[in-house]
C-alpha cells in the first residue's frame, strides 16, 4: 500500500503514534487509507448538504473495506460573489483547490481518493487534483437544486438575475421580485439550470470519474445519498484493480466530453475547464478543436437558461449516459474508454434507452446539426473567443452593431440601467481578463441587464472576462489575447462597427490594419485593478488569454 510509507515499519513508529493521537485503530491503519476530499461548508447552496454526501461515502469505502479520512477543500458560491470584488476571486480559487489536495494527498500518501465537489471552479479543481496524484479515484457531487415556479413556469437563478433588470426596467413591480427572490432557489444543490457547475459534473460522468447520475440525480433524492454509498464501495475495486485517473482521463476521454459539452448545450466556462484538465494529462487541448467537434455533434438538450427544461428533467429523461446513447447511434464517442465502473463506455451504455424525447431530443431530431457552443475567431480575437451557441436567438446569429466600450462591469451596468444602450448595439467590457481583471470575473449581471430591459434579442456583449453558464444571447467572452496585454479588444474605439458571425466563426472589428498597428504603437498599458496579493502572483503566472487559469506550477511527481 502507498499508505505503508507512514503506517509500517519501526522508522514509522512516530507517525503511528501521530495515528493514535487522531483515534485510529491498528485495524483501521491495516486498510487501505482513502482520503475524502469534502467541499462542505455552510454558505454554498450546492454544498450544504455534502456532509450527508460524504456521510455516505465513508460509509460505503467501510463496507467495501477501506478507511475513510476525511479532508476539507474550499468552494466559493459564484452568485454570492458576482457584481463585487468577490467574483476576481472565483476562477483563482480552481488552482488554490487543485494544489491544496495535491499537498493533502502526497503529504498524507493516501492509497485512493473520493472527491465531493459540486460547484463552479471545486468540479474541474479536484479534477486536476485526481489527474495529478494520479490514485484510484472516483467523483460523486452533492448534485443540482431543484427548479423553482414563478408565474407558472419553473425558474432557476438566471431567472432571479433577469427579474432584477426587469425591476430596473419598470416591467417588474418591487413586490413581485420580492417573491421571485423567495422562490427561484428553493432547495439547497447547484442551480438547477445547464450552468458550469452542472455543466462539469455532467462532464465528469462522460470522462469516466463519476458513476451514472452523477451530474443529474437532484441534491434532495434519496438516489443521491445511494449514489454516495456505491462510490465509497466502487473507489476499493478501483483500488483492487490499480485503475487509477490517467488511465481513464485519456485524450480520448476529453475529446467524448467535448462531443457531450456539444450535445448537452454546456456552459462556456467548459472552454476554460477542459483545457486545464487537458493540460493536467499532458495533452495540448486547442480550444479550435471545439468547431472541428461541433460541426459532427447535433445539440440535443435546451436546458435552461437556453431553453425551458431543468436538470430535474434530465435527470428524469435518462441523464447523462442517454444523451451519449443518442450520441453513439453515429459512432460520435470513443466508447473503448475505461470508467470508474471498471467497465468501458460501451459496456456502460448497454440497455440505456432516452425516457423523454421532448428533453433529450433523438439525433435524428436534434434542436439544430451542430453543437451548442462555439469559437470565433478574427481581427477582433486573433487567438479565439467563445460563445454558447445554443442560448443565441437566430436573429442574432448574426449581428452587426457599433461598439459601446467599458473598461469595467460597473459602468456598463450603469449604462444598460440608464436606457443608453440601444437595439443594434455591440456592448464591449474589457480589461477584465485573467491579467486585468485580475482573475477573469464573471459578466452574469452585465447579459442579465440586457435581457431584463428587453434587449436580448438586439444587443450582443463581448468581453475578455468569461460568462456564467446562465448568460444567454449573443454574449461572446473569453476573447484573447486580453486587453491587459494589448490584444485589439484594448485597441477599438467607441462607434467601431463589429461584425459577429456564428455560424461562420468570425468576430471582426470593421478597422484597417494599418489603423490598429497605429493605435497598437499608441496604447498605453494599464496596470491591473490588484486587490491582495494572492491575485497579484495570479496575475504574473497566469500563461495564457483564454485559457485563463493555466497558471505556472510544478507537476507533483508520482
């Protein structure tokens, strides 16, 4: 056993004795130690309940003969950050996740890992972490909250966000928002739309480190709590069988969870999250890939915010492993991968059959041929930018507008607030990139602001920060190279015309380029809003625009 470096022989004695101080038995010391990582804490909705989740998990790693040792990873709740200075926090917290579990898990040479996330950044953190420590390991979240009903129709928090520009807008009374503020989150869990949190649980389950309901099965199921039992189990046959993270996070693995982000209608932060996953394994993941992909991948769900179902809903048509059913009838997945079951993806999709056609559309029916997200690329974004596809109203699919310019979310806020954005318009925030941000801040209130005055269907939003996975319209994030290091989102100019083509995968600022490299030789670098100094070394390691949080750190070696 790996554990065996601080359990056995006399050189361990010392460390024993620290075993004996915590309460361990020898019996307990002769198992193999799993290490539970458990993102509970009291003030994410989507984490509350994971002390019951991972109540389960020990009990299950127990029965299957292992001993369960329990430690703690940080989560940060992206709606309580969002529109303050908390949300520069909210992307960094993803590699402070990844390192600490890596330090806990060498540290304490754990013979095998259960991770309990849930949320935005802990998901793909501890997904890093697991690639890293490379240990027999298996996911279960805490799972999504369950929709809410408004006016009668269900709601999620992108609704609230809406509902808060519609107020500013005179089209919703104060009364009424009290009471969507009172029933638009009525159970603990990730919010229950297709946002990033769901987004990748759902995609940890089609890279093979979850069991099947993993991204689905609601916070408040009982199902949930049996799920956590059968991973506790499940993570000692890994274990007996030495299947360890790398042999299931394979490039083919991330190419089957592009195909379902695809598919599923992901959140555009799976463009930020993949990647750095990818990067864990050595693998040189270009975010180019995503238009190769997409073209071959029908989207098959319109989970909310891009339409009216909610992860309730999928989780009820099937889940997860009846959209890759849909998927594999033309050959779109590598099914020879290996998962958590110990079984391959093929063996996994045995009898799997799609329970509702009207929220997992069948492929030869899809809600359009091509994926639900997409990178455009141009003189405006030399290195690529991203847009949810799938949440565009086609009259936007194409849209050419003059640009409005911020240099922060404040003041374009403000101005959407105050009626001074107009139909046509092409909202621009930049300086808000991973460098000038610092920590590429979330632009959920800014898109929220457009479609609760009205305008979501007429005015687009392009930014160098990224968009929540509630966002909806033509909001088009990520672009790269960021203003903070002098890419032409620094370089346009109020009343510059944009031109956004999606299908095409193009963004294009009408200027010559003899009139940008005049403005490139005039720009003046700004230095970063820094607010601590944690994101100041942020902002000096991170490597790279779009991709964001792929910072310069050591791999731990095995």
């Amino acid at each position: 056993m790996k554990s065996d470096a601080v359990k056995t022989g006399k050189q361990q004695a010392p460390h024993r004795s620290l075993f004996n101080a915590a309460g361990f038995t020898k019996e307990e010391r002769e198992r193999p130690l799993v290490g539970i990582v458990s993102s509970y804490n009291e003030i994410v909705p989507g984490h509350v309940n994971l002390d019951k989740i991972v109540d389960g998990v020990k009990l299950g790693v127990a029965m299957a003969g292992g001993t369960p040792v329990v430690f703690p990873a940080i989560a940060v709740c992206d709606g309580i950050a969002m529109g303050h200075t908390g949300m520069k926090y909210s992307l960094v917290t993803r590699d402070l996740i990844a390192d600490s579990t890596e330090a806990m898990a060498i540290a304490h040479q754990f013979d095998a890992l259960v991770m309990v996330p849930n949320c935005d950044k802990n998901v793909p953190g501890l997904l890093m972490a697991a690639a890293r420590v490379n240990v027999p390991t298996i996911f279960v979240s805490g799972g999504p909250m369950l929709a809410g009903k408004m006016f009668g129709k269900k709601t999620s928090l992108s609704s609230m966000f809406e509902a808060v520009g519609a107020n500013a807008a005179g089209l919703m009374s104060d009364e009424d928002l009290e009471e969507f503020e009172n029933k638009a989150c009525p159970t603990c869990g990730s919010c229950s739309g297709m946002y990033t949190a769901n987004s990748m649980n759902c995609l940890t389950e089609v890279l093979g480190m979850g069991l099947s309901g993993n991204g689905t099965i609601p916070a408040v199921y009982s199902d949930r709590i049996r799920l956590a039992k059968h991973a506790g189990m499940q993570v000692m046959e890994l274990y007996r069988k030495g299947i360890k993270p790398r042999d299931i996070m394979t490039e083919e693995a991330i190419l089957n969870a592009l195909t379902v982000d695809m598919a599923l209608g992901c959140s555009t932060n799976s463009m930020l999250h993949l990647p750095a996953i990818a990067h864990e394994i050595g693998m040189d993941f270009e975010i180019d890939f995503a238009n190769g992909i997409s073209e071959k991948t029908p989207n098959l769900c319109h989970l909310a915010p891009a339409g009216n179902t909610y992860m309730e809903d999928l989780n009820g048509a099937g889940g997860v492993y009846a959209v890759m059913k849909e998927l594999d009838k033309k050959s779109l997945l590598h099914t020879e991968c290996m998962t958590v079951t110990t079984k391959t993806v093929k063996e996994n999709l045995e009898g799997v059959q799609n329970l509702d056609a009207d929220v997992i559309r069948p492929i030869e029916n899809p809600y359009s041929e091509t994926g639900g997200i997409a990178v455009l690329k141009g003189n405006l974004a030399p290195d690529g930018s991203v847009v949810k596809r799938s949440a565009v109203v086609e009259e936007m699919l194409v849209h050419e507008g003059p640009a409005r310019i911020f240099d922060c979310e404040e003041d374009a806020i403000d101005a959407i607030k105050k009626g001074c954005i107009v139909a046509g318009d092409v909202v621009v925030i930049r300086y808000v990139g991973p460098k000038g941000g610092p920590g590429m801040p979330e632009m959920l209130n800014p898109t929220s602001a457009i479609a609760g005055m009205g305008l979501g269907s007429s005015v687009a939003l392009i930014t160098d920060g990224r968009f929540s996975g509630a966002s909806r319209g033509a909001s088009i994030g990520h672009v790269s190279p960021e203003a903070a290091v002098g890419g032409p989102i620094a370089l346009i100019e109020e009343g510059d015309i944009i031109r956004i083509n999606i299908p095409e995968y193009t963004l294009e600022v009408q200027v010559s380029d003899d009139e940008m490299e005049k403005r490139k030789q005039n720009w003046v670098p700004r230095k970063p809003n820094i607010t601590s100094g944690y994101l100041t070394r942020y902002a000096s390691m991170v490597t790279s625009g779009n991709r964001g949080a792929i910072l310069e750190v050591p791999k731990c070696e095995e």
